[in-house]
C-alpha cells in the first residue's frame, strides 16, 4: 500500500479529530452516554414491553404508571438532549480555549434559546389557531434541534471569548471579592454582547424572511443533511469513510461520529415523534440502524469475522485470538480483534474489513425500504448484542434479528475467502 498515501489520510483524519470544534462536540456527545442509556431503557419498556397495541405485558397491572414514569424519563433525558448537548459543547470549547466552562455553556444555552421564536402557534381540537408565549417545545429542545443547538454553542462560545479579550469590556472588581464572582461578573458584558447578537439575528430573519432562525436552518442545513444520510448512496458513503481509515489505526467513529451523531440522533428523533402523533416514520438510516445493522460485532461488522475465524482458520494465533475477542465482539467491542488479529495495517482483511459493512448496509437500506422489516424508532445503547439489537431497535420486529443473521452469514462467506488465504500465506511461510 502507498506510504505516501497512508501519511496523508493518517494526517487528514488526525488533524479532523484534533479540531478544537470537532472534538468539542465530540466530547460533548460521549458525556451524554448515561442519560442517552436511561432513555433507551425507558423507551424499550414502553414501547416493547408495555406498549398499549403491541406489548407483551401490555396489560400487567400498574401498566400506565409505569408508562407514565417512562415518559418522564424520557422528557428528563432525550427530550431535553438538544438543551443538555448546547451546554456541554460550550464548555468543552470554552476548556479548548481555557476560558470558564460553566459560563460558556451557560451563555451557549442563552443563545440557543435566543434563537427560538417566542410564540409558538399551536393548532387546538376546534380547528382554530392559538398563540403561545415563552414558551419551549420538545421538538425545539431535544435532538430535532440538535445543529442549531450546535451552531449557537460553537459561535456563541467563540464570540463570548473574543469580547471577553476585550479590556474594556471588563468589571474590575476589588482584591476582597472571591474569584468566582469576580470571573462571573468579568463576563458581564461579553455575555450581555453575546446574547443581545443572537437576539438580534432571530428577530431580523423572522422581519426579512418570515421565518424563524430554527425554521430557516432545518431547511437549509438540518433537512439536507439528514436527507443525504437517507438515501443509498450517501449512506454508503459514510460507511466507507468511516470505516476505511479503521484499516490505517485510525478509529472511524471516534473520526466522523461528530460529524454523523447529530445528524442520525435527528432522524431518530424525527422518528420517534412521527410514531407518537401515529403517523408513518420518515427516515430509514437512524443511529440504531447503523449500531443494530451495519456495526454488528463492532467495526466492520466484526463478529462476521470471529465466526469466519473460528469455522475456517486452521491457525492457532488467529484462532486464539477469535476465542479471545468473541465475547467482547458480542457486544460491538472489536478492539481486541481489530489490534490483535490484526486488522490495522493488514492487506490480507482490509478488503472485507471494508465490503462486509458496505453490503450490510445495503441489504438494511433495502429491506427496510420494501417494508420487510420496521424502520428502526428505539435508542439502543451501541453494545446491545446482535439479533437482540435488531428486534429492540425496531421495537418488537422479530424480521429484523432474522435480517440479522442472515447479513451475519453473508458477512461470514464474505470473510472466508480471506481467512483461508491467510492460512495459506502463513503455510508458504512456514
């Protein structure tokens, strides 16, 4: 493989995953791991355990209350993660930047909401027209607003430490004072600036456009965006990037999961409101149908791999290292494999490594399309096992984990060829 070649990609996806913006967001997303796990649980109790048509305890006693409780927690979890990812960007940029976290976040949320209309206009049973004031929807702060959320915190935060440079933009306060209120009120003004700017632009866009800043960016930024993951090719497009450079050590989520996270957790989200209101899902690629279909075993769809090793390798290394990684490949940790077999830097398995994902993705895409499965509308943490993760994903759709294993024995015939290569190689040398 070209040296050069690999130099470049290593120092391109290096220098994506060292940029302050990217890892902000990035770190912002890996501190919500215990309240996005919370609201899967809830949601795979209410909407498979004890959903009121489809549930299999359906009708246990104490069934709504514990409905009840799962939706709170999820109002407590995804349905404020919009609000909960503004904040932590902030302060992950603000700590890039070593300025205050807390009044970075603070003041990041402080735009987000500066940048949402304040009447809502809601439709009642009578048909008629009611306009709501201060008030917050769940759409305005859970994922569906997820890239305004992130612009607001990425330029707010840029634009509070810019002003807060500024000498004169300073209260000096005397040597007696603590330091943190003497920090807070030395942000007085950069916040006050901050604020007032982001204010300024959702009343100007809504005068000139008649359109409210988050309206206007889900049309021009969000809705394509999402748009691009749904289609066959753009996903596919993904899968290969993010996966192609694991073949050079370089983690693929850990590169693009930036990029990619807001934008599936948006369509997840728009899914999970489309079920509520009763209507049909719109979006076919969400989070958990990269997770359930695609990352079976963990990259490149590694557990395709554990089982080609363990039917078909001879080699006592390879073998050992199959039985080794296996379990912790049942839970999408591919690690042990990726590093030991290895896979980095291996010319033998970076063909399948790089196919078997590409045609997962393609046999999900399909058959959700075609109605042969549910479209996937539940959170699942990423290290639910296979076959369990396709049924929980598409709350209750058992075609799913049938789905499952059969892109796990395709994925299997895809690897074999390699697998016994590898043998014969080792043999030569032998």
């Amino acid at each position: 493989m070209n040296n050069t070649f690999v130099t470049k990609l290593t120092m391109i996806a290096g220098k994506i995953s060292n940029n302050k913006y990217i890892a902000a967001i990035r770190d912002a997303f890996a501190n919500t791991i215990p309240i996005t796990i919370t609201a899967a649980f809830f949601l795979l109790v209410n909407n498979v355990l004890l959903d009121p048509k489809t549930g299999f305890i359906k009708n246990m006693p104490g069934a709504d209350f514990i409905r009840n409780v799962g939706t709170q927690a999820y109002n407590g979890t995804l349905g404020i993660l919009g609000l909960l990812v503004t904040f932590m960007i902030g302060a992950k940029l603000a700590k890039e930047f070593k300025f205050d976290e807390v009044i970075a976040g603070i003041v990041s949320v402080g735009s987000f909401i500066a940048l949402i209309p304040n009447v809502i206009t809601t439709a009642t049973t009578t048909g008629s027209n009611v306009k709501i004031t201060a008030a917050l929807t769940q759409v305005q702060t859970s994922a569906s607003s997820m890239i305004l959320g992130i612009l607001a915190a990425l330029i707010g935060t840029r634009l509070l430490i810019m002003f807060n440079t500024v000498d004169r933009l300073k209260i000096r306060m005397p040597e007696s004072v603590p330091p943190g209120v003497a920090k807070a009120f030395n942000a007085l003004f950069p916040s006050f600036i901050t604020i007032t700017i982001f204010s300024i632009i959702e009343e100007t866009t809504l005068t000139l456009t008649g359109m409210p800043v988050p309206d206007l960016i889900s049309k021009l930024l969000q809705a394509p965006l999402v748009g691009g993951f749904q289609t066959l090719p753009g996903i596919l497009l993904y899968v290969f990037l993010s996966t192609s450079v694991f073949i050079f050590g370089i983690n693929g989520a850990f590169v693009f999961g930036a990029i990619s996270e807001p934008i599936l957790l948006s369509a997840l989200q728009q899914n999970i409101d489309a079920i509520k209101l009763g209507h049909s899902v719109p979006n076919m690629v969400t989070q958990p149908f990269l997770d359930a279909f695609v990352y079976m075993g963990g990259g490149g769809t590694m557990i395709c791999l554990v089982i080609a090793l363990l039917i078909f390798s001879k080699r006592p290394d390879e073998r050992l290292i199959s039985k080794i990684g296996g379990v912790p490949s049942l839970f999408n940790i591919s690690e042990p494999i990726m590093f030991g077999l290895p896979i980095v830097f291996n010319p033998m398995y970076a063909i399948p490594f790089i196919v078997t994902p590409m045609v997962s993705t393609t046999i999900a895409y399909i058959c959700t399309s075609l109605h042969w499965i549910n479209p996937t509308y539940i959170f699942i943490p990423w290290v639910t096992p296979p076959i369990i993760s396709g049924y929980l994903a598409t709350s209750g759709d058992i075609r799913a984990s049938i789905m499952q294993a059969v892109i796990t024995v395709i994925g299997v015939l895809i690897y074999a060829p390699f697998v016994l290569a590898s043998n014969r190689l080792q043999k030569n040398k032998e």
